[in-house]
C-alpha cells in the first residue's frame, strides 16, 4: 500500500482525525454488544446488526483476519446536540466518507472490511430474513455491532471522542489486507 498517496487523497476528505493500526489493538467486549441487544431498535432486523454479523467472538475473528486498520474520525456541529433526530441526520455525510475511504483503499488493491458509525442505512426496508442483502458492498456493520470498544483505540492515539459544545463526532474503522 502507498501510505503517502492515500494520506494525500485522505487530506482532501472532511476528516478530523485518523490513524492507522494494527488490528490486534481493537478492544472487544460482550457488554458493547450487550448495548446494542438492549437499546438500539435495529437489533435482529438488518444484516448490520447482531445477530446476522454473528456472535463477539464471531466478528472478532473477522476482523482479526485482517491484520491493518485505519480509524477515521469526522465532526459535524448540531443546533442542539440533544436532539437525537438532529444528530442523526448528520450520519450520511459520515457514511458518505466511509464509502470514498473504503474505495481509495481498495484502489490500491486491498481486501477491505469496513465498520461503521450506526446500523446500515442504504435501503428503505432491510431484507434481513426474508432475502440477502440487496446492497453487501454499501452495506457497512456498526463498529458496536461487533462488540469493539472504538473509545479505547482512539484514546490511545490521541483521537478526539469528545468535542464538546454541539460537535457530533463519528467513527469508522477500515480494516484491510492485501
């Protein structure tokens, strides 16, 4: 991979911050997942939720397959960061730079395995049960969905998780291999 080339087109994406890493670094957690099983309306109907990506375990053998990772941080500033509706309305624009980064990596050639920030919102209605994914390459899995404690990657380098004020802060992480 050319380092040096992706960092040239990655500066000219709205990231915050990014890193590259090994994927032997990700944190995974029962308790993430445990969340997402409680609190989150997309559990059991997307293919980018639990339990269609599998059991923690089950994804961490994913994404330990492979080995390189490269975490991607975008900010977006809300009216009032409370309002939940708000803020995920800003979520397409993440997901929109999640997709460019995962076709510039795959322009050099590589295996990618993309996360990101919320459940899968390509289509309208998910087929999860009734069909497979309409759309498996715009498909992204939630980083959570997958138990891995995004916070802990990022705070060991020195990746911003908290702007404060209304600053919306988003995560993918962009696993690859040659």
């Amino acid at each position: 991979m050319n380092i040096a080339a992706l960092e040239e087109q990655l500066a000219l994406l709205p990231i915050a911050q990014y890193t590259f890493f090994r994927t032997d670094e990700l944190v995974f957690s029962e308790r993430v997942r445990t969340i997402c099983e409680q609190e989150c309306p997309r559990f059991g109907t997307s293919w980018a939720c639990p339990p269609a990506v599998g059991s923690v375990a089950q994804c961490r053998e994913t994404c330990l397959s492979y080995p390189d990772g490269l975490l991607i941080a975008t900010l977006t500033e809300v009216e009032d960061i409370a309002d939940m509706a708000q803020t995920l309305a800003t979520r397409p624009a993440h997901e929109a730079v999640t997709r460019k980064v995962a076709e510039l990596l795959r322009a050099q050639g590589l295996d990618v395995y993309p996360l990101s920030a919320d459940s899968c919102a390509s289509c309208e209605e998910c087929t999860y049960l009734s069909a497979p994914c309409r759309h498996p390459r715009q498909m992204f899995p939630c980083v959570e969905s997958h138990g891995i404690v995004v916070t802990v990657l990022a705070e060991k380098y020195g990746i911003d998780c908290q702007y404060g004020g209304n600053i919306v802060t988003w995560f993918s992480l962009l696993l690859y291999r040659e």
